[in-house]
C-alpha cells in the first residue's frame, strides 16, 4: 500500500531565509532561467552546423546543468524542515556554534547548516563535515575528536546558540 512520503525519509534542514532564497532561484531557473538558455540554443543553431558548432553545445551543457540544479532545488525544498535557533545549548542545524582548537587561544563561530546557507553573517559548518559531526548533538565546554584528512583534531566547543 502506497502511503506517500517515507516516514523514514531524509528531512533537509534550512532556515527560513534560506528555503527563501532557494525557492527564488527555483523560479528564475524555471522561468527566466529557462528562456534565456532556450533562447542561447536557438541563436547557436541559427549558426549552422551542430556537429561543430561549440556555441551550440556550451548551450546544451549548461541547459543540463541548469536543469540538475532544478532537480535538486525542488528536491531540497520538498523535503525542507524549517530549522529555528533555540535555547536548547544543544549543536544541531540553525545553530550557531563557536569552536576552539587544540593549542590556539583563537575561536571561530560558525552557522551549523548545508552549504545552502551561504552568504549570511557567518562561514557554514555543515553537519557532515568532521568538525560538523563531531560537534553535532554537543553542549558549550564539551570537547570532541574529529576525524579530518589530516588525523585527529581536538576541538573545544565554546558555545552554542541561537543566530
């Protein structure tokens, strides 16, 4: 018996200005997006010869890039999970978390989410990162290992809080 989505299926989780910001780029791509590639092939066809035509099949690469992201975007957004900061101390999406390595008096805070939340106030630590990993489901003044290309790193989480 078909009974939907999965109950085990893997949940996206985004702020809201992100889920925002990827919905935007969702309708360019659908729509503006769309035109103008359609519009680079038919100039590029109008040139002759497709089989050597290299304006013809930048074109067509970049359609099907374009439409790999679509795939991707409305894959994200359908399984979105709007992540909210809280007062929990506790490392998970939506948070930010500030992080100290073994040996420098430095600390560096980051946004704890996917890639897609690039361009805000703070860099992005991904949750399946090593560093993410280690530091996901952890409360302010725990230390951890996380295992990176280069071996094991001690880090010092610092705090933990809402952005």
């Amino acid at each position: 018996m078909y009974r939907g989505r999965m109950a085990d299926e893997k949940k996206t989780p985004l702020s809201q200005a992100a889920f925002e910001r990827l919905k935007g780029e969702l309708g360019f791509l659908e729509g503006e997006g769309r035109q103008k590639i359609i519009e680079a092939i038919a100039t590029a066809r109008a040139h002759g010869d497709l089989s050597e035509n290299a304006e013809y099949h930048a074109a067509k690469d970049q359609q099907g890039m374009q439409e790999a992201r679509v795939r991707q975007l409305r894959q994200m957004l359908e399984s979105a999970e709007i992540v909210k900061g809280d007062d929990s101390g506790v490392a998970k999406p939506g948070m930010l978390v500030t992080i100290k390595y073994q040996d420098d008096d430095e600390t560096e805070t980051y946004f704890l989410g996917l890639r897609e939340e690039k361009g805000g106030e703070f860099d992005v630590l991904t949750p399946d990162s090593p560093i993410g990993q280690a530091v996901l489901g952890r409360s302010a003044g725990e230390a951890v290992m996380a295992e990176v290309p280069t071996g094991a790193l001690k880090v010092q989480l610092v705090e933990v809080r809402s952005p």
